[in-house]
C-alpha cells in the first residue's frame, strides 16, 4: 500500500480500548521500534495531527479502498531525528541533562548513546554528565526508568518530577508485604 500509494480501511484495537474502530489510513513509512512496527501515515479523521501511527500487531484488518490517496513529502529521518521511539508530541525539543552516577553504567552508556544528539559524557564532582536534546515522549521516560538509581535527571524540572513521582509510585509497590 506504501509502495503503490494506496489508502486502506483499517479496524484496529488500541491497546487501551477493548473496542476496535474503523478508520481510513493513507499509510507512508514503516518503522520498527523496541521490538514492535509500526505504519505512520495521514488519517483524515485526526484533523489535529499531521501523521499518526498503528502498531501492525493492533491491526484487525486491512482492506484497500477507492478513496483518492493522500501523498506527503515528509522526510522520515528528519520526523524521527528529535525523538525517542515512534510517540512525536506536538512539543518543542528539550534539553535533558542527565548525572550518571557510576563509572560503568557513563562507560556503557557512552558506548551506547541514549540518542543522536548525545554530548560527550564528562566527570564531574557528583558523577558523570550528559545531556540530550529531544522531544519528551513516553519512550523516553520509559528509557530513562530503565537505569533505576544509576541515573538522575538534572533538567528539565517537570521531567525530573514526573519520574520522582514514578519512583514514590513504584517504591509504595515495591514496600508492600
């Protein structure tokens, strides 16, 4: 459908709602992410956002339709150049300043940058720093929680909140007998 610009009618089940809806999708890029893909492209019903995207695994079924295609001139590695994963928000990108706090978990993530934008990783007096520039998204926080105590976020201050509140959230959890 990608390749000969065709639009679909998709039923798909989001994975918050146990109701599957219909929609037209005029699909334009394939992506893979965290071990899932996922189609981006224009459904007209979303006057909001430019592209949406569908995890293929959500999918119910696809039929293609007579309903003239939408093309676009989007360049993908651009669209997916200021973020983390396949959730771009209508944001600005940020600067996310990170303190690690031991030497191996800066080596490793030094060799296994968290982003593109990643500066040089530099010792400091309380560990090791770095920062990225992105748009926050859910595959970031989801990133950054995946290095529990071993990291810190620095700034932005909202940030640095919503994954305090995540840890109390997790730590209450986790002190239940």
């Amino acid at each position: 459908a990608i390749m000969y610009k065709r639009t679909l009618n998709v039923i798909y089940q989001d994975f918050k709602s146990p109701v599957q809806y219909e929609l037209e999708f005029h699909p334009y890029h394939l992506k893979q992410y965290n071990s899932r893909w996922f189609v981006f492209g224009k459904d007209p019903d979303k006057q909001n956002l430019t592209i949406s995207n569908l995890a293929l695994d959500r999918i119910k079924q696809i039929d293609e339709i007579e309903i003239p295609y939408v093309e676009n001139s989007i360049n993908w590695e651009d669209y997916f150049s200021d973020i983390i994963g396949v959730s771009k928000q209508n944001s600005p990108v940020e600067e996310i300043k990170i303190l690690i706090k031991d030497e191996e978990q800066a080596s490793y993530i030094e060799t296994k940058p968290l982003h593109q934008s990643q500066k040089r990783i530099k010792k400091t007096d309380l560990g090791y720093e770095t920062s990225i520039k992105v748009i926050p998204n859910y595959e970031l926080k989801k990133l950054l929680l995946t290095f529990g105590e071993r990291i810190e976020i620095l700034s932005p201050a909202y940030l640095r909140q919503k994954l305090s509140e995540t840890a109390v959230k997790m730590n209450e959890i986790y002190s239940q007998k």
